[in-house]
C-alpha cells in the first residue's frame, strides 16, 4: 500500500465567498470555481476543495459546518488501490467510484479516500543561503530576496485532527502502512505513510469527542523566508494570525498559523525534516518548549530612527 501523502482536503462550508476569498489570498490557484464551491490547487495539483455544506454528494458531517468532509489520498498506482479496498473491506463498508478511487471511513468516523495521485512535477527555485564556514550556495551579485518574490503553496504537507481516542485511530492508519515518527504524550502520534518520507502528513490530538474534527491543515512553502513573507502577505489582506511565525521542534518546520473561514485554522509551513526506517521515534510530553523551539509575534513594519516624517 504506497500512500504516497495528501491529494486533497474536501470541507463543507457555509460561506462559499469567504472561503473562496480565504483560499485565493492564501495562496492557491481556484480551478473550476463558482457559487457552490471549487477547487484550489498547489503547485503541484494539490489542492482543497469546497462545497456547500448541504451539497448531497459529500460524505456525511461529523460536526457543524463548517468542516471537513474527506481526507483524499494519493497512492502510487491502481494496485495499492485494490490493496487498499481488501484490507478495509474487512470491517467496514468500502465504495468505489467511477475513477476507481476507494472511499471509506476511519475508526474515528473521518471519510478518507484514495486515489491514482494527481501530483504533477513543478519546477520552482530553491531558497539558497551563504552561510560562513561553508561554501556559498547563491552566486555572486544574486540577491537572496526581493520585494516582488513569489512565496505560493507548493505541495499538500498535512493535515491535523482532534481525535477521541489516538491509540486507536493510531492503530488504524499502522493498518494502512503509516508509520509513527514521533508521540506527544497525551496529544498523539505525528505519522507518515509508506510513500512519504516527510516527518508527518497526518497528526492526531486526543480530545473530548464533542471537539472531534478538523484542526488545521497546511501546504508545504519553499523556504523559512517563503512562510514568512507569504503569511505576511496573508495578514495584510486582513486575515488574523493565530499563532506564529515560529519553528516546530518535532518536524523542525517552520510555522505560521492563521484563523479561516473553514471550520479549521490554515498554516504555512516549510523545511520539514525527512526520515526513513532507521529513524527512532521520540516520544515527549506536549509542553511549549517541545512544541516549538521560537516563536515570533507578528508586528507592523518598522525603519531605525522611527517613522517617516508626517507631510507638511
């Protein structure tokens, strides 16, 4: 089963123009969008999705809209599909739509899908730092950043729910080849699947169950400076911040998180870690300190000696 991470996020919303709005200044690209919804997608075809909350054709609410209403996956070929189907279809009711992709539900009630991925190739430039003791990465009389630089999500990094019980939704996607590859204690594990080599593309928050959905979700950002300037693009276009910037300390990625109109927060994030099987799992408890290693706090752009002078 080689999941290979996140195709796409389907919500259920009540404001089909504030979510739009939201989605566009974040940075997707709208693809087929009107009045009942759309799709938005990274660079690479990624993307999240929106439909009115009434919409018959969505699997069913977990909560009040707005919400999640599918976890979409991509897998690598029609094989893993049909593995997939066998190993679900053991307990549980499992459809296939007219493209082959697989639906389902985990064992905490979230609809999940799994489909041939729709990732494309994309070509966009590296953030290259000159660092002291080391050879320079950008050449000479290159400027590192200027005020008109593209910072666009790049690719669908995770998605995080608020779960009643993580030790079991945690047993669930092991059924599914994800591994654990780091436990907060009393939160829950960060995971990735076979495909995946990212720190997590899912993390799980145990909960009371009446909180039980969506947290936020994020797409991956080119660079520390990319989430930056990217979240403070988001924020001038009046979108409040929630928390951040600042870095992870179990991922290592860099952070900005945002309120939405989606029923859940949106983040930015970069620079994640990437592991393998020789990786050892840590385990800690959830404190400040270990959920991130600094955090700044957003303020108004400022020049030494003050303000410009006022107009006569």
């Amino acid at each position: 089963m080689n999941i290979i991470g996140l195709d796409a996020l389907i919500f259920g919303v009540d404001d089909i123009q504030a979510c739009t709005d939201c989605l566009r200044d974040y940075g997707l690209q709208p693809v087929d969008v009107d009045s009942n919804g759309g799709r938005f997608e990274a660079l690479d075809g990624t993307a999240v999705i929106i439909r009115r909350a009434d919409d018959a054709s969505l699997p069913a609410a977990i909560g009040p809209a707005p919400s999640i209403r599918e976890t979409v996956y991509g897998v690598a070929s029609a094989a893993d599909l049909d593995a997939i189907a066998d190993e679900l279809g053991r307990d549980r009711p499992v459809t296939r739509d007219a493209a082959g992709a697989v639906h389902s539900v985990d064992d905490m009630g979230f609809a999940i899908a799994f489909q041939v991925s729709v990732r494309r190739e994309f070509s966009a430039p590296a953030d290259l730092s000159n660092a002291p003791g080391h050879a320079p990465q950008r050449p000479v009389n290159q400027p590192g950043i200027t005020l008109d630089m593209p910072a666009v999500p790049r690719t669908l990094s995770h998605v995080v729910y608020f779960v009643p019980d993580a030790v079991k939704a945690e047993a669930f996607y092991k059924r599914l080849g994800f591994v654990t590859t780091d436990t907060f204690i009393g939160a829950g594990p960060f995971m990735r699947p076979a495909g995946s080599d990212d720190h997590h593309c899912l993390f799980m928050i145990q909960t009371p169950p009446h909180m039980k959905g969506c947290e936020h979700f994020t797409f991956h950002m080119g660079s520390g400076t990319e989430v930056l300037l990217a979240g403070r693009r988001f924020e001038q276009k009046g979108w409040t911040s929630f928390w951040g910037p600042g870095r992870h300390l179990f991922g290592s990625n860099w952070f900005w998180y945002f309120n939405s109109p989606l029923g859940c927060h949106i983040e930015y994030d970069a620079d994640m870690d990437k592991h393998d099987s020789e990786w050892e799992a840590r385990v800690a408890p959830l404190t400040a300190d270990n959920s991130q290693l600094f955090l700044f706090t957003s303020k108004e752009k400022w020049a030494p000696g003050g303000p410009p002078p006022k107009q006569a």
